[in-house]
C-alpha cells in the first residue's frame, strides 16, 4: 500500500490522528485539513492555568475562551474533542521553573519548557493512549524524511517560523510527530479558515506567554516566588554604585531601558545596557554595548538531533527566537556544548535557548541548548 499524506502504510479512514487543539487559527486548520483528507482525527485541548479571572485576560493559549473556541471548531468539523486539565503538571513543569528561573537571573523561555513537557511529553503519551498512529499540530515547522529518518527542519514562512521553540524534539518524538503547515504561510492558514467556515477563521495571535497578563513578568514571579522581589544595587563594570533597582527579575541581559540610574557627568556619557545579573548579590551589572559581545556560551541540558560529532562542527546558531542566523561552531560533551561564535555575539542572555541548524542552509535543526550563567 502507498504511504498516506501523513507518511503512513494505512488508509486515511484507518489512521487516527490527535490534533492538539488550542483554541486558535492554526491548530483549527489542521484538524480541519486532516478531517478533510479522510484522517481518524480527534481533537484534544489542554487546559494548562486557571483561566479566566486569574489570568486576567482573553486570547491567550490556554484561556477558557480558547476551550470554547476549539470545542466549537470540533463540533463544525464532527469530530470528537476531549479537554484534559493539566494545570498541576504545567505549574510545576513551567510556572515553577519560569519563577525559579527568573528568581536566578535567568530568562527562561517558558513555551520551550511547556513543548517539552506537557505537550511533546505528556500530551503525546495520551495520543498514544488514544489509539492514534500520530500527534499533529499547528506548528510552523517541517518534518522532513531524511537518510537516517525524520529531520526537523525550519517553517517555510521565516516570519512565522517556530522552530526556535521545538529544538528540544527527541528523534523518537518526530518519529510519531505531524505539522501539516509547515510548509505554508500564515495567509493561506487564514484562506484556509475561511474556506472552511471556521469560527476562528479571523481570531487574532495570541501575543503574550499565557500565563503573564499583559508581559508583566515581575508580577507572575512576585506572585509565585515574592522572596525573589528584593531591591538592590545597580553598579558598572568597575562596581561603582550607579543606581538602585527593585528586583532583578525586572532585568535581562541586553537591556537599556527601565534603568533608574543617577545623574551622569563627564565625557562618558553614552547609553548603559544590562550586561550582567548577580542574584547573589541582588546586584544588576551594567556597562557600554561593547561589553554586550560574546565570543562563545556554554550550554547545558543538550538535545541533539544532528549526526555524530567528533570535534567541532560549523554550524549556525540562533540565541534569541526573533533574531537572524549567525554562523558558528559547536563542540559537544554528554549532555553539554560550547558554542562559538564567528563573530561577538551582543545580548546572550543565560536561560535564553541557543538552537542549531545546519551550515549550509540554515534549514535543518541540529539541536540546542540553554545558555548558562556566565562566570563571575
């Protein structure tokens, strides 16, 4: 038998698919395009944070109106849509670690965690359990059949390209793992919509984390962890005392704004950034641009799913989700690397994710891994 769309030996009719469903355009889409291809698809909806009045807000990932949204997209499609509560796993896999990271002086990038936990780990366990041949979702990335089997590789709209987020996919994930829009731009996912009649066909991104009201992640932290909100010194680079903070949560590497600093004389007057945090201390460090560069990071907790590495291997390298491509080498040990950089790279932030992608393309996904702190 010819393999389906979906890279199986079944018959759509005979292969059920669980598409992860979060209340938005994209993973609609996809339930939508499966159903429509003939797929077994059932439609699944986490609720992640109590939603609602906590959160303060709407459109957000896992807010109640999106639970709505997917029920009544699943009710258009006639396909079956289960809703399961994963708030006590996602508050200590994500709301936790995003806290105690902060608390750190880290920036953690909490969709990365919750990809890696409750959606790629958890929820494709359930998928399983639900008899299903595969786990879709809307994702902007593709997987791409390779000679060792199946590659992650980048979304074919750079501007809505998510592969930053999904560098921590095991090999065995990808095997069981579908992203059926990889391949399109985020016009013809709405098109699509339309032509589906979809509820959500002209619902709005959701922007923010889903559960930081607004962005204001001082506030979350405070509310998880409030002894991690301890004012303290601004100082420079020679540990002068230049100004006074509130917390080191309200700060990240690269930063220049929201710098309460005191009146400066002199010649030397040019912009400060935040070039280094010390909780220890509760201490924010600042300094000119030129002290941002890097000529390398350490990163640890590794996945890596690229070729064997013996040595070094150039490679390119992304250090924040928005940012371009920017040639590298990388070096692996165990479950860490070095990662160095051709040229200073300005604002490496410790928590933020390096991800890899290949030299000659940038297309594929290597691998990654988080930044650490760097030495005092």
């Amino acid at each position: 038998m010819a393999r389906n769309s979906l890279d199986l030996d079944k018959a759509p009719g005979d292969t059920r698919v669980v598409v992860a469903m979060s209340g938005g355009v994209d993973s609609s889409v996809t339930a939508a395009l499966l159903k429509e291809q003939g797929y077994d698809v059932v439609g699944v909806t986490l609720q992640l944070y109590d939603h609602g009045v906590a959160v303060g807000k709407s459109g957000a990932c896992c807010a109640g109106q999106d639970i709505e949204d997917a029920r009544q997209v699943a009710e258009r499609l006639a396909i079956p849509h289960y809703v399961l509560d994963y708030e006590s796993r996602f508050r200590t896999e994500v709301m936790d670690s995003f806290a105690d990271a902060y608390a750190r002086g880290e920036t953690p990038v909490p969709c990365i965690a919750c990809n890696r936990t409750v959606k790629f780990r958890d929820l494709l366990r359930t998928a399983r359990e639900l008899g299903a041949e595969a786990l879709a979702t809307g994702h902007y990335v593709q997987r791409v059949l390779g000679a060792a089997g199946p590659e992650l590789h980048r979304g074919a709209d750079p501007a809505r390209d998510q592969s930053y987020f999904l560098f921590g996919t095991t090999s065995e994930q990808l095997d069981y793992l579908r992203f059926p829009l990889g391949h399109l731009p985020k016009s013809e996912t709405r098109a699509l919509a339309e032509r589906f009649g979809l509820p959500v066909a002209e619902k709005p991104d959701s922007q923010d984390i889903c559960f930081v009201p607004g962005g204001d992640y001082a506030a979350v932290v405070q509310k998880l962890r409030p002894e991690a909100i301890e004012s303290g010194e601004i100082v420079d680079l020679e540990g002068r005392v230049v100004g006074r903070h509130d917390g080191i949560v309200h700060f990240t590497v690269g930063q220049r704004r929201g710098l309460a600093l005191g009146e400066r004389t002199g010649p030397d007057n040019d912009p400060l950034y935040v070039v280094k945090l010390e909780p220890e201390k509760r201490r924010v460090v600042v300094g000119p641009r030129s002290a941002l560069g890097r000529s390398e990071a350490a990163l640890y907790d590794m996945n890596w799913i690229g070729p064997h590495l013996d040595g070094w291997l150039p490679v390119q390298v992304r250090v924040r989700s928005s940012q371009a491509l920017r040639p590298a080498e990388i070096e692996l040990s165990g479950e860490a690397a070095t990662v160095r950089f051709t040229e200073p790279e300005i604002g490496v932030s410790p928590g933020q994710a390096c991800v890899v992608y290949d030299a000659a393309t940038g297309s594929r996904v290597l691998g990654g891994g988080f930044i650490r702190r760097f030495p005092s």
